[in-house]
C-alpha cells in the first residue's frame, strides 16, 4: 500500500519534531511560487534571491511556532513578503534595475508571441515605477489572488489602507498603461516632426 503523501502541516510538525528532510520537502514544493512573489516585490533577481534566502531561514527555525491557523503557504507567503519588505527598508530607496529583453527564466519566444512578451515587459516597467508601499498589495491582490483581508494580515495593515494604496496604484498604472487597451491612441498622436505646417507656411 502507498504511504500517503505529507500535507504541509504535517511537515511542519516533522520539521519541528526534530525530521531533518521534512523542511526541505516543504521549500521543494513552495520555492517557485515564493521566488515568484519576491521577485514581483523587489524587481531584482539578487534581492529577491536574498531576501528568499532570509525568509526559508525565519520559517526554518519559526516552524515550532506555527499553529496551523493559516495555510502553510499563507504563513510562507506573509515571511516571504516581510523579508522582501524588510530588505527595502533597509535600503531606504527603491533601486532601478534594467530590465533585459526577456523576463527571468523565459524559454524562447516564438514569433506569434512577441507582442505578448512586449505586453508582459511594459507591465513589468509598469510595476517597477510603483512606490514600494502601493506595489505590494498591487501585486498581493491583482497578480497573487489574494483578498482584501488576507493582503492586510501578510502586510500587517488595515483592510481600508490596503484598498486605499491598490487604488492609486491601479490609478499609476492605468496611466502608464493606458496603451494597451486602445493601442491606437498612441499611434494616432502626431510626434513633432509631423506637425501640421501652418497656414501661410511655405
């Protein structure tokens, strides 16, 4: 008969009980979508790889703390953030990475894809211009799935501040990607050097 596979509560408790895979088991299942959710926070594969690195530590030895009253990946996901938040913190200053001609880890793209690749970039440029405080729950909310609520327990801030900050974020960002909805608002605009001559010009 096939043992049943682990929930992650119940790694959890091996961890704690003293089971030295039962962690790694944990981090093997849930690596991709933290490293996702650091690298959407910080905008740098570096900072994110760090503050990742901080965050699997603080759950390594919190792990005899958890009470199983979240899901395991809600408990990750509020030290993944935090750990984000905490390298921003530190850097008193939100850096500006340049972004290369592909996202992280993007396989070969093919020809039918591009403007789908160019629509990810801008969105990416998009998000990056963010003030830290409005681009967490922007991206909690909006591209995690989270709720309201939820994205106020992992930031540890009010529900009401959390629809405040999301709604000027998405206010930016409607701004700046206005374009993509009606792509022919830019292409209709003349530039400077197709200004109209004016009447009398020669």
């Amino acid at each position: 008969m096939t043992a049943a596979v682990p929930t992650d509560a119940d790694l959890i408790t091996r961890h704690a009980s003293g089971d030295p895979q039962a962690f790694s088991e944990l981090v093997r299942r849930h690596r991709d979508r933290m490293w996702a959710v650091a690298m959407r926070t910080l905008r740098d594969p570096e900072e994110a790889a760090d503050a990742l690195q901080d965050a699997f530590i603080s759950a390594f030895r919190a792990a005899g703390n958890f009470r199983a009253e979240s899901q395991v990946t809600t408990w990750l996901h509020r030290i993944v953030v935090n750990a984000c938040l905490d390298r921003v913190r530190r850097k008193q200053s939100r850096p500006t990475v340049p972004l290369g001609e592909s996202g992280l880890n993007e396989p070969a793209t093919p020809r039918d894809s591009i403007s789908d690749r160019e629509t990810r970039l801008v969105v990416k440029e998009a998000l990056d211009q963010l003030p830290e405080d409005q681009r967490a729950p922007i991206v909690l909310v909006d591209i995690e799935g989270y709720s309201v609520s939820e994205t106020a327990r992992l930031l540890g801030i009010a529900e009401g501040t959390v629809k405040s900050r999301c709604a000027r974020g998405r206010a930016k960002l409607a701004k700046v990607l206005g374009h993509l909805r009606n792509p022919d608002a830019i292409a209709n605009v003349p530039g400077p050097e197709s200004k109209r001559p004016r009447r009398g010009d020669a």
